[in-house]
C-alpha cells in the first residue's frame, strides 16, 4: 500500500491538464456595456502536446482541430464545456474561471478585448 502511495505521489506532477482560451471583445461607448457575445478572432486549446486554434466556440458541439478530439461541447450559459478525444470512453469537462480579463495588445484593434481561461474539472454534469 504504502509503495503504491510514493508512486502515485511521483507521478502527480507529470499530470498535466487541458485547457481553453477564449476571447471576447466590443467597441464599447457611454450607451453600450461589453459582453461576452462577441466572440473575439482568437481561441485556443491546450494540451500537453502543443496549443490549437479552434474554429468555432459559439453554443453547442462542434468539431476541431485539434488532433483526435472527437467533440468539443460549449454551454456558454452555464460556463461549461466538454470535450472527448477518440482514445476515452468517456467525455472530460471544462469550467470558465471567474470573470474575463482585460487585455489591451497589438492583436486587439477594438475599444475593448478580454480573455477567458477555461481549466478542466472533474464533469459533475
């Protein structure tokens, strides 16, 4: 039990998660509050073997690009996604951290930009 435990213990920080990056932007004025329904041009997964640009992050399951992901699910509602690559049985979850941050860079020509970070959690839905 014990050597079981140290090995479990060894090989706990080799586990990486996956993540997602979403962007959102709008050229807010006195009359206009910003809001994540202007999905901004850049989005990204994460994983261990390299970062992806996806397509399309709107409501609802969409196919990608990255490699052996099978479905990609987004609930912007309830801030949740999940995701399944062809090698699981079974779908693995993400959750949108609190609210966006604001970034203000070269790749941002609008009034206002912010990114959302969406770390993968244990699916409980």
């Amino acid at each position: 039990m014990r050597v079981g435990s140290l090995l479990v213990a060894a090989l706990a920080p080799l586990v990486v998660a996956d993540w997602m990056e979403t962007t959102w932007y709008c050229d807010a004025d006195l009359f206009r509050v910003c809001g994540p329904t202007e999905l901004g041009p850049y989005h990204h997964f994460h994983t261990t073997y390299g970062t992806y640009e996806l397509a399309s992050i709107y409501d609802g399951c969409h196919g990608t690009s990255v490699p052996g992901m099978t479905e990609l699910c987004i609930d912007w509602n309830n801030n949740r996604a999940h995701f399944k690559f062809s090698h699981q049985t079974s779908k693995r979850c993400l959750r949108k951290n609190a609210a966006g941050t604001r970034f203000d860079d070269n790749s941002c020509p609008y009034a206002e930009c912010w990114r959302d970070v969406w770390d993968e959690v244990t699916c409980t839905w």
